[in-house]
C-alpha cells in the first residue's frame, strides 16, 4: 500500500471585478481547484496536490491565465510532502556532519 500526501494552499487570486465571473468558472475547472467565494476582484481558493512542486506549478500556471492580475498565497500545509521531508533529511544529515567536522564525532 503507498503514501498518500496532500499539500493543500489557500490563494487569493485578483481580477478586475467585471473579469470575476469568467477568471472564477476557469480556476474551478482546473484539477486540484476549489473555488469558496469572490468579492471586489479577489477570488479565494485552495489547492491541493501531492507535492510542494505540483501545488507551485499550479500556482504558476494561474498567473498566467487571462485576465488574473495577481495571485496571493496565504496558508499552505506540506508537512507531509515527500520533497521536503527528503530535503529536511538532507539538511539534517549535513548538520550532523558539520557537527563532526567542528567537535569531532562522539566516542572519539
């Protein structure tokens, strides 16, 4: 049985008011979007993907849609995102060899 993982972001993504409507049916046809309301030209919604790159590549891929002039992330959760456990992993692993390069490493 695999992992699942999800990293989930909420976004405010601007238009111009009388661009709502079209920019909004758009980000909610696209994998991964929900949409939960707009007012004055911001749009707020979520994402959810399977990794810290899909969830920007998407994010990415809303600024250049038309008529978005901006696209704002407010929250994001990727704890359990498996690039950056493996990136943690890795800080941590050289920490530790910075450690014995400067006190030497323990039992000596």
């Amino acid at each position: 049985m695999t992992e699942e993982h999800c990293v989930i972001s909420s976004l405010i993504v601007e238009t111009l008011p009388e661009n709502m409507a079209s920019v909004e049916a758009a980000l909610a046809q696209l994998d991964g979007v929900e949409v939960h309301g707009s007012e004055q030209g911001k749009i707020v919604i979520t994402i959810e993907k399977e990794s810290v790159s899909a969830s920007h590549d998407l994010a990415n891929d809303i600024t250049k849609m038309p008529d978005v002039l901006a696209v704002n992330l407010i929250y994001a959760n990727f704890e359990d995102d498996p690039e950056t456990q493996a990136m943690f992993e890795r800080v941590q692993e050289r920490a530790r060899e910075s450690h014995d390069v400067l006190y030497g490493k323990e039992g000596e």
